[in-house]
C-alpha cells in the first residue's frame, strides 16, 4: 500500500476517498480537511476566540490542538459531569501541547453541589437528557462571561450520521432542522456553534491522535453504553462497509439539500439567569428548580 | 408463546407490535391490517376492478390471494420478463384458489421479440433499471387496456423501507417525493398504483402464505443478488432487532410528515405510442428506438 502523494509505505487507507497516505501526507489531508469544513461552512476566521469543548476523548483533544497548530485563538474547557473520572492526566498534556490554555470547570458549582448522576436519580430522568441539557448550558454561559464569541464541538461525521440516521428513522423534524454544522449566534445570550471535525471520520481522528501523541483518554461515558445511537452507527457501518462513501455523502447531500426549516421560535430572557430560552424559565434554571423542590431546599 | 386473542398455543410472534397469535388470529390479524392500509390511504373500493401485478413470489401471491378473499374485483397479470423461469405450475395454484383470473404476458410480445436480459445487453444498461421502466410500462398499458382502474403492487414494508433509506442515505429528493403508498391518477393514460401490503413485513406475509398455502416460487431474480437495497435492508434489519417497530415508524412517519413535494411536471403523451410522459417520447418508446438503432431494423 503507497501514499498517493509520495509512493513511500502508507499508513492509512481511506475507502471513502480511495487513497492511502504516509504519516506525513495523512496529516496534511487532515489539517486541509478540517481547514476546508471551516471555509465551506463558514465557521470561523482567524480573529475569533474560540473555546473547545474537551472531553478528553479523542475527537475533542485532537480538535483543540489542530485549531491551535492551524493558527486560530483557541482554548480548551472541561466540564466535570461526575459521570467519569476527570482526565486530568490527559488535560495536563495536552495543555503541553497547545498555545492557549485547558480550564476546567465543576457541574457542581453551577448545579447546588451535585453531579449529574445525581441530579437525574432525583429528578427520575435519563441520564444523558440531564447531562446534555446542564453541559449546553455551562458551555454556553462560560464561553460567553470569558468572551469567547465561537464554541467549537469534537462532533465527527460518525457521530452526526448516527444521529440523522435517528433524526430520520424517527422523522423528528425539529432536530432535523437543527442538525447543522454550524449554529448562528441567533441571540446575543449564545455563542455561535461550530463542528469543524464533522467531516472526518473516528477511525480518521483516531489514527490523527495516534501519529502525533495528542493525549486522549480511553474511558467511556458509563451512561452510553445502551444508547440508541450505537446501533444507529452499527445500521450505517453495515451500508457503508459495502457501499464506501455513504456516510460523507449522507451527511453532505443533507446540508446541503435538507428541506426541513427550523419552527419560528421568539427568543427571550430567562426571568430567572437571564440567557437565552423560549420558554418563561430555561431548561437548565426549570431543573435546577425542580432539585431545590425535590430536596426541599 | 399464548395467542393474545384466546391463549392457545401461538404460532407467530410480532415483535414489532409486542404480541403473538395463533393461526385463526394471525390470519384475522393480517386480513385486518391489509383493510386498515386500504382505507388509511385510501387506495381502492369495492366497486374498483383492480389488476395485481404478479411475480410468482409470495408477496404478489397473497395480495391476490387476500385480496380476492376480502372480496374486491381483482385479477393478477404475470409479466414474463425473460429474467427468470416463468412460474407456470405456482400460477395454475394460484388461479385455482380465487375467483378471479390470472393472465400471462410477455414482454417479446412488447419489445421486439426480444427479453429483458437481451435488452440490457444491447443497451448496456443495468438489468433491474431496463426491467423497471419496460415493466411499469406493460403493466400500466395492459390494465388501462383492459379495462382495470387500480394497480396493485405487493411491496411490503421491507421492500418500501430499504428503497426510503437508499433514498434518504442519497438525498435523493425527487424519488422521496414521489415514493408513496398510493399514487393517484395524474393522467388519463396512467391507472392509479396502489401498495396495499406495506404495512406487512415480508415475514408477516411468508407466514401468511405457509399457513394458508399460497403457492410460491422460490426463485429470485438472479439480477438482484448485489442489489444495494440488500444492503439497506440488512442496514435498518440492525436498528430493527434492538428497536422492534423501527421500521413501521420510518415508514409510517415518512408517509404522514415528508416535506417533499413532488416537482411540478407538465404530463404530456407520447408521440410514438400516446401514453403519459413527460418528454416528447416516453422512456419506453425511446428505450425501444435505441435497441431498434442498435439492430439497424
């Protein structure tokens, strides 16, 4: 197997394309691919500030440091959920690696001391619904207070095949009106949203975070293990094995053709935070209010 | 395993509905389900005369069968397209257990002389797209001719969901908006097409034609074997085991909420044979000149 750039040995080979790569012209794929999501989505310019949401998985990790080594005003933030051991380890060395700076951030400080596992055995909900609803929030509110104006997300095209796929075999056409690479700063209580690794792989930003050591941590959220998306990616991995391309296509051909438009919404301010919701109260203050009942606080 | 009906021993399990049911009531079961389709989308009534098109196969074959049985006017037409043995003895079966009658045709009668195999050779066009438009054509002329104003087709909900997530992994926008349970009459020179077991899944109607002895052929079109809708199917069968009723959602929902609008065409008729198209020539008669070119006739 030989690069397509050099003839040396490969490393890599992607079916989706039909090429292969050394380490050298793989990287170089890499970073072009992710700067050409950037400019084709319109996603961001070299005199933002952006803030990546880190995980300490492979996809946030190697996002952080390839905005950085492309040049962009990038830091990173982690959220401590309590639903993993903090990767602390991994944060230190990758803040090694980069230009800016990794923070870290504790839900409990934001949510009367308790961790999400927590909050939903009180609140009888679903984990990954509670998490989702408390981490959208923290982002948001501390990339806007630190005046970052872009938050930047690990999404791979893994990831928002799956989900389509579930947005589609379900027919939710809310969420498939939302589904985008990027989301406009539609209210000055947002920050614009961005997924520039949306167009790459996992196995691709595996084999990335491989080459160039980039620190990521092996531990899986306890609370996936069962989600639906799982089998959505194992749906759409049987199509692609045979049919190579279909996930970049799926995702693609959506953007750019999906005839689904978002619900006009009035945006306002939460009377209880002040940031942005369509309802009186936002999603994360109703929460934190149902908590304080529940524990009759 | 009790029926949920009467608690006699079960002979079918209906994951997708949670329930199982004996032979008298799986029967009643399908029957009902079949009615429900019909008048859900409302695709015949009993005063239609409807044509079945049929295959040999077991979908085909109980349509007719149920059909005939629920007592609507209902004949089959077997098209023999050249591309497998002509299932002569299951056809005889199949006359013998309904009322209505069960034509043969064939397609040398309409092109030439020549099969479908023949055709895609000189054309150098895929099989299953040459079949495709020579035998929408035949069976339409035939029932229009013969005084039918229904078409019924035996696409279960397999069939109909491997073909919507083909078109929805492409994006394909214009076959979503024409693909449907019922296409009304758009034009005088087309009868309106109708798919009364797509709420069925193709083992619901296997087990329908085992416990009542529908004669089938076992043969496949050697054609299809690498189809891509197998690997639809085996794609939405993977969601479909850990999510019984995936299927029936992605259709059902597809069918009440598509955004797609068909795009508005100008129906005119063919100027060689006076049938529906939107171009000058239809797709058939072209198709015909171009094999008459090729044979220098």
């Amino acid at each position: 197997m030989k690069c397509k750039k050099c003839s040396s040995t490969a490393v890599i080979k992607l079916r989706q394309h039909n090429v292969s790569y050394c380490e050298y012209h793989f990287n170089e794929y890499f970073e072009k691919r992710v700067e050409k999501t950037i400019i084709k989505y319109n996603m961001c310019k070299p005199e933002d500030r952006i803030l990546v949401a880190v995980s300490g998985g492979k996809d946030s990790s190697v996002l952080l440091y390839v905005l950085d080594k492309m040049g962009y005003r990038v830091d990173g933030v982690f959220v401590d959920m309590g639903t993993v051991t903090p990767p602390h380890e991994e944060l230190k060395q990758l803040q090694d690696l980069i230009r800016g700076q990794v923070y870290y951030l504790d839900v409990r400080d934001y949510f009367l001391g308790l961790t999400i596992p927590e909050v939903s055995k009180i609140l009888r909900r679903s984990t990954c619904s509670v998490c989702g609803t408390a981490r959208r929030y923290i982002l948001n509110r501390y990339a806007l207070t630190a005046g970052y104006n872009v938050l930047a997300m690990g999404h791979n095209l893994d990831d928002e095949c799956a989900v389509l796929l579930g947005n589609v075999l379900n027919w939710h056409i809310g969420y498939l009106s939302r589904q985008k690479p990027v989301l406009h700063r539609t209210h000055s209580g947002f920050v614009k949203k961005i997924k520039p690794l949306v167009l790459l792989t996992g196995r691709e930003i595996y084999a990335y975070a491989l080459l160039n050591h980039i620190p990521c941590s092996k531990e899986n959220c306890p609370f996936s293990k069962n989600a639906s998306s799982l089998r959505y990616k194992s749906g759409i991995n049987e199509v692609e094995r045979y049919h190579p391309g279909t996930k970049l296509r799926f995702y693609t051909e959506f953007v750019k053709k999906s005839p689904f438009e978002p619900e006009k919404v009035t945006i306002r301010s939460c009377s209880v935070c002040g940031y942005p919701t369509t309802e009186d109260i936002c999603a994360f203050c109703r929460m934190k209010a149902r908590v304080k009942n529940a524990l009759g606080k």
